[in-house]
C-alpha cells in the first residue's frame, strides 16, 4: 500500500499519461475535469457542494410553503411538494454517482439536452454517464438545468424564482460595501478640484472591475433587478 505522497503522484503520472494530444497543432491537451479523481477541486464540488446546493433550496422551499401558499394560492402547497420530492431525488443519484437521466419538462431546449444526453451514452456508454464520470463542466450545467425543470414543471410556481432570496440575502451582505463607494463618488461628484478628482480616479481604478468588462455581458443578463437595487437603495444612501 503506497503513502498518500506516492498516490498523489501516481494520480499525476494518470492524469499526464491519458492527456489528450492535438494532431494537428502538436499541443497536449489537459483531460476534460470530472469527479473521479478523488482529492481534486471537481471532486469536492460533485460531493460537497452540489448536494448542499440541492438541500439549501431543499430546506427553503420548506421554509417559504405557508408565504408562497399566501402568495400564489393552495395550488401552490403541490408545486411546493412536487419541487421538493424531484430535487431530493436528485440529490441521492448525485450522491450515488446514478446515471444522468432525460430531461423530462417541456421547456424549450429540452431536446438538445436530451440529444446531448443520447450522444454522450453512444460514444461512452450508459454506465459512464453519470455524475462523477461526466465532464464536470456540463454536469453543473445540467443540475441547474435539472432545478430549473423541476420548477417549471409545476402549476402556479412555473416562473418562481427559486434562488431569490438567495441574491437578497447575498447583496444585503455586500450593501454596507456598495454604500461605501457610492457614498464616496456622490460626495466628491461636484467637487472640482484636483485633489478630489485624483482621489476619485484613484478609488475606481483599485474596483476589480472597468467599464467596457461591467458591459460587455449585459447582453447575456437573462435577468436583472439592478434597477429596482439602484432606485430602493443607492439612491436614498445618506
């Protein structure tokens, strides 16, 4: 039995050896990242954070039934029911590396999904589509994929947005940041004189971020609340 020094760098010499190689430009090319290969970030993620992914919207969905009951009606108690059983059902084949199923909702992508699905058990066969084995990458698009079908597939829930409370709760977290900074710029935005804008300029350019990067997704944006943020909360900042 080897040390975990010796196993670690027989994992490496693995993972070298099977290293896909680019005919025509002559590069090696690192193997696609799954969960197989214990002690790895990908690894991790499929054991650790996926499922606690799963039981967080688990558990609030638990939490809301009585407000969402209020809000969209008693419909509302079977979508709740119907969501929680789907995901936690999930959950356990993630957690026993089960073969990735159909997508079985009627949203608009669902045939390529189920297209790539079908490609994928041909070239590798049934047994090594699952949740460890499969390309990590798609695999956490395919959970979310799987979340967002279990929601819209119900009754009255169909266009709820189950990760809501999550985004309040996380830019409640940063706010005292935000307000900071837009504090900061509105004090100095008339101020005229050279040590100001020196002061500014050099806040904005210690942000992690430019102008033309903030822009250049928007058209990706599926969905924002920036306005409503802007107008609730930055605006009337002190």
């Amino acid at each position: 039995m080897g040390t975990p020094e010796s196993n670690d760098l027989n994992e490496f010499i693995f993972m070298r050896v099977t290293m896909d190689f680019d005919h025509t430009s002559g590069e090696i090319i690192a193997p696609k990242a799954n969960g197989i290969t214990k002690r790895t970030s990908v690894y991790y993620t499929i054991r650790d954070q996926c499922p606690k992914l799963l039981s967080r919207i688990i558990d609030n969905m638990h939490r809301r039934r009585r407000a969402l009951m209020e809000m969209f009606g008693t419909d509302a108690d079977w979508d709740v029911k119907s969501i929680i059983g789907e995901l936690s059902e999930i959950r356990y084949r993630l957690m026993t590396d089960k073969p990735l199923q159909d997508i079985s909702d009627e949203y608009s992508d669902y045939r390529v999904w189920n297209d790539i699905l079908a490609k994928m058990r041909q070239k590798n066969g049934d047994e090594s589509v699952t949740w460890y084995k499969s390309d990590w990458l798609f695999v956490e698009c395919y959970l979310h994929r799987r979340i967002y079908g279990a929601v819209y597939k119900t009754k009255v829930l169909n266009n709820y947005d189950i990760f809501a409370n999550q985004k309040v709760d996380e830019f409640t977290l940063i706010l005292k940041e935000i307000s900071d900074v837009v504090t900061f710029m509105i004090s100095n935005a008339n101020d005229i004189r050279v040590s100001a804008k020196h002061s500014v300029i050099e806040t904005l350019l210690k942000i992690p971020s430019t102008v033309e990067a903030i822009h250049s997704h928007d058209e990706f944006i599926l969905c924002s609340d920036l306005e409503k943020a802007i107008d609730i909360y930055l605006l009337n900042l002190k």
